[in-house]
C-alpha cells in the first residue's frame, strides 16, 4: 500500500468528491475489452521502430475519427492528437500513450510475434514491443472510446496525446515529447494536469505502483574520445595507446559516483554502454571512442558529476599522454519524472479504486527514464505503473522490459484502462484545481 504523502495534503483528497464510481468504471472498461486487446496484438506484430511510426499512427487516427473526433497528425513526425469535448462545462486534462518500438528481435512463441525487421544504426535488426508501447496506445484507443460514448454526460475536456519516439529519435533527426511541445500541442490547450503509465515487468498484473515527487531519472547520453598517436603493437613506446587512457578513464569514472557523489540523499548512475577502437591486434589505434549513459534525479547533482567527469576524463588522458573530451547535450535526453506531490495524493484513492487499495504500493526509484518528463514541464503531471507480469511467475526470473522475451500478461490492459478511466473521471468530475 502507497504511503501517505504529507499529512497536510490528506484534507484535500478526503474532501474530494469521487463521482465515477468501480462499477462504471468497470463497466466501461468491459465494453472496451476486447476491442484493447484485438489493437494490442494487431499493433506488437506491426512494430516501429522511433520516427517510423506510420502504420501506428494511422491505426490510431482512423479509430479517432471513427468516434467522430478530429484528430491532428504528423505532429513531430508520427504524432496523433485528439481532444475530446464533453457535453458540460470542466477543467482540461491530457493523456498521453507513447507508439514507438525498439530495435530487438523478439524471442517469444507468440501467435501474434514481430517477424519484423529494419535497419537501425546501419545494422539490420529485428524490430519489437520490448517495452510495452503497444499496451499503451491500445490503452489509450479504448479510453478513447469509452470517454465519446458517454461525453454528453462529461464534464471539461480531455485531450489524448499519442506519442511518438519515446525511446529516442535516431541519430540526426528530432522528435519525441519535447518535439511535440514544440512543435504547438499545447499552444490552445491548457490542460490542468497530465496523466500517463507505463506497463511494468517484473510486477504483477492487476498491481500499480505509483509514488510522489521523484518516479524516474534524468538520462543522458554522452560520448568521450580519446586521441592518442598509431603505432605498431609491437613497439608502443614509440605512439601514445588511446586504449590503455580509456580503459584508465572508464575506472576512474566510477569513482565518481561511489566515492565523489552523496547518494544517501539520491542515487545516480554512470555507465560506460560502448567501448571502441582499433581493428587490427598488433596495431595500437590513433582513437578510441566510448559510449555512456548518467542516471541523476537532482539537476545540481547532475552539474556536479558532469564537472568530475571533464576533470577525470581530461586529467586522466593527459597522465597517460592522451588527450579526451566529453561530447554531450547541455540538456538531459529526457529529465527526471517528478510526480507533482499533490496531484499524486489527491488522485491516489482513485488508483486504489481502479485496482483494490491493497493492490497499490510505492516503489522504489526507478533508473530508467521516460520522456513523459517533458509533459510535467507544461502542468502538474502523474505517472504510474502497471504490473505486466503473470501473478503465478517467479517476478525475479521473468525477463524485464527490453528484453528480447519480454512477455505483457494481458490482464495489465484491464488494469491500464480502468486505472486510466477512474483518473480521469474522478479528476473531471471534482471540478479541477482545488
């Protein structure tokens, strides 16, 4: 069971009028049931990978104005946007399911597996839902349609954001949340607050998992090469061994987040993803080039690991008669998601609602990240979790997001929607802004 967040904020959802209650909700979610789950796996063996997702997103715009809405496409490439107007006057909202899948070829006996495949990074590779994309935008399609089949009787108005290239937009190109926001989708639409959820392995389905404040981190990618001088591997006293100052970087490098960093207060993440140089063994390359990631909550913790690495990376180089340089956005690829504390506690009875109070706990901070930060940006936004995992399964042993075996238990889109369903009602319905 979550904890409560501030016992000054428990007032404010207590008094808070819950309008749609389980059995409409439940009932709702049932008219829309079969329908999730046909779109769900039409959508997992039609996989696209970031900024390809045409199929996808005209699967979402038909059905859009097959329920009479008008849908905005081409938005930051593949992006699709609808809003829903209901029959009386209250506040506005969005909601927000991400289309993208990732360069992974799929591992499972599924009737309904990608034998997709596509070119990524110049290499062939199969193309698959590893991350539970696919549960997300049929979630939010059948939300869709449970919302228009009751909108005379629904107050404000609720905008459904499909995004694309969460995971990323390919080298050279833009795209994802950010771009979206750019590119004008609020420009005439001020939601109150913005909702999102992410379906989650390794939990169990028919569980939700939310917390407040800090949810998941800012993500960074980095790049660091290292010059030295060619020369043969046989004499390596005439050339200067890029290879030997980056494998001297990569364990400095750690020292930062273990010895240098304070993380008893938040913790942070530096990894070194990719290292190459040379081509040849008995040659001593002229460069070496190393890939990374930095995992942080807090933005001055982030400046202050960002300044340890130039020093180490610099200095190290140079002992080693080398010279490196850091490669890198003054910005997060994404930034950190922090669940704005009293929306998380004024809507937390209704995830309780959705799935049974006992079903909803806080869990700990997650180091993946997820640019739905981005929307938090422009209203006070919530993210949960979804358990994806079959209840009866070793939770330790079954295969995590991103995985090639990623395997979604079809409970979760129930859980997806109705959760979905009670937040936005129940929001909608109290009035807005307290």
């Amino acid at each position: 069971m979550v904890r409560l967040i501030g016992t000054g904020l428990v007032s404010v959802f207590l008094m808070m009028p819950f309008v749609a209650q389980a059995a409409d909700v439940n009932q709702m979610a049932a008219s829309v049931k079969d329908d999730v789950l046909k779109w769900r796996r039409d959508i997992h063996q039609h996989p696209e990978l970031s900024n390809r997702e045409t199929r996808t997103a005209k699967l979402v715009a038909d059905h859009l104005r097959s329920l009479g809405l008008k849908p905005v496409t081409g938005i930051a490439h593949n992006g699709v946007v609808a809003i829903i107007k209901g029959g009386k006057p209250g506040p506005k909202i969005a909601l927000r399911a991400d289309m993208d899948a990732l360069p992974v070829t799929e591992n499972n006996n599924l009737p309904f597996a990608s034998k997709v495949k596509a070119t990524f990074n110049g290499q062939e590779t199969g193309v698959m839902h590893a991350c539970g994309h696919d549960a997300h935008t049929s979630t939010l399609m059948g939300v869709a349609k449970a919302l228009v089949a009751m909108r005379a009787e629904m107050p404000g108005e609720v905008m459904l954001i499909f995004q694309p290239a969460e995971e990323g937009a390919p080298k050279g190109e833009v795209g994802g949340a950010s771009e979206m926001i750019k590119e004008g989708i609020f420009k005439d639409f001020k939601p109150e607050a913005i909702f999102g959820l992410h379906v989650m392995a390794k939990m169990p389905a028919g569980q939700i998992a939310v917390r407040s404040g800090p949810t998941m981190a800012a993500s960074d990618f980095f790049e660091i090469v290292v010059n030295g001088v060619q020369t043969h591997g046989a004499s390596p006293w005439s050339g200067v061994d890029p290879i030997v100052a980056g494998s001297a970087i990569v364990t400095n490098l750690q020292n930062i987040v273990s010895r240098r960093t304070d993380i008893a207060r938040l913790p942070a993440v530096l990894t070194i993803g990719a290292f190459n140089g040379g081509i040849r063994n008995n040659i001593i390359p002229d460069k070496v080039t190393m890939l990374g990631t930095l995992r942080t909550f807090d933005p001055a913790m982030r400046q202050k690991i960002l300044t340890e690495m130039r020093s180490v990376i610099e200095n190290v180089a140079k002992a080693n008669g080398a010279t490196a340089q850091l490669n890198m956005d003054e910005d997060p690829i994404a930034p950190a998601n922090i669940n704005n504390p009293a929306l998380t506690a004024r809507m937390l009875p209704s995830l309780q609602k959705a799935v049974g109070e006992s079903n909803v706990f806080e869990p700990p901070l997650q180091m993946g990240a997820e640019d739905f930060a981005e929307f938090g940006k422009i209203a006070p936004s919530l993210f949960w979790f979804v358990g994806a995992t079959d209840p009866a399964s070793d939770m330790n042993a079954a295969s995590a997001n991103h995985s090639p075996m990623f395997l979604l238990d079809e409970r979760s889109l129930d859980v997806s929607v109705r959760s979905i369903l009670q937040v936005t009602l129940d929001y909608l319905n109290s009035g807005g802004v307290k």
